[in-house]
C-alpha cells in the first residue's frame, strides 16, 4: 500500500513539474516572439508574422531604396507570402555553422524568413553581401546586406546599419513583398 501511494505521489510530481515546465516554457516562447507583427508605427522592438499556411517558394529578388526620411529594403517573393521575425541583433553576425559573417555597421537586423520551400535554387543560396552591380549601397542609413543562405526551410538576412534606428515592417501583396522601413 505504501509503495502504491509512493508511485502515485511521483506520478502527480511528475505531472506538476511537467505542467510548470510547459507553462514557463510556453511563456518564454511568448516573450522570444512578442514583437509588433505589421505595423506602419516606428519602434525597434522586433516584428513578428506568425501565420499557419504562410510559405513562399522562394525569394525573387531584394532592393535597397533611399527614400525622404528614411531607406527602404524590399524582399519580393516567387510565390505566396513567408512567415517573419524581423530584430535587432548583437554582433557577431554568424551562419548556422558558427561561421562568422562581417556585416558592415554599428547596428545589426537579422531578417528571418520561414517556410520557404526546399527547392535546388533555394537550398543552392550562397551567402552573399548584396550591393548594386559594382557600386556600394546609395543609402544613408542601411550599409550593408548579406544573404545568410537557406537552410531547414529558413533564409536569413543580415542588415548592417549606421545606427541602431526605428523600423517599420509590412507585407504587401500582388506581387508578395517584405518592406521594411528604417527611419533616419
């Protein structure tokens, strides 16, 4: 009788601490992905689209704009309209190898993309700086851009800007895009 009640004592143990530890969890995950989601106001809290069935086949190309109070940096899409965690991120700058990556700047956005969909372009996504043609960067707040590459269905972005400065994202349609804004 003893030995029952002490197995049933663990098992309701068992079943508490389980159930703490799936609250706290649940709440840390909470407080990593809190952000702002769309939003036309300025902040630097990071923006967050979390939406079941959100997927793109692809990134089809990625401009960098100087704009009247602030630069502009838009990711357009082959297909469909990916998830994203748009934030601030504490140099150094590294690829899921632990490899480091020199991103230009004194303040650092990481932009993550998810799904996007296995194809051979996507998984074959070299990790690049991206500039125009030969030229550097015409922007004044936005020094640099680097694809971080796909990998497990994510493509990461790095931007490098001259200072750590308000952002604004939203998802534009007809084609898919990413904008994001960074107020001077």
């Amino acid at each position: 009788m003893i030995g029952k009640a002490f197995g049933v004592g663990l098992l309701w143990l068992a079943i508490g601490l389980s159930s703490a530890l799936a609250q706290s969890y649940s709440q840390r995950d909470q407080d990593y992905y809190r952000g702002r989601g769309e939003s036309s106001a300025w902040g630097t809290d990071a923006a967050v689209r979390q939406r079941s069935g959100g997927g793109s086949l692809g990134v089809k190309r990625v401009r960098i704009e100087r704009r009247a109070g602030y630069d502009r940096l838009v990711f357009e899409f082959d297909a469909g309209a990916p998830n994203y965690w748009v934030h601030y991120e504490d140099p150094p700058i590294q690829l899921y190898s632990g490899e480091v990556v020199k991103v230009r700047g004194k303040a650092f956005i990481e932009v993550s993309l998810s799904p996007i969909l296995y194809s051979k372009k996507n998984y074959n996504t070299p990790v690049v700086r991206l500039k125009r043609g030969r030229t550097p960067l015409r922007t004044t707040l936005v020094s640099d851009v680097w694809s971080m590459g796909w990998f497990e269905g994510e493509m990461i972005y790095a931007v490098g800007l001259n200072a750590r400065r308000p952002f604004r994202v939203r998802m534009l349609s007809n084609p898919a895009r990413l904008v994001i804004d960074f107020k001077k």
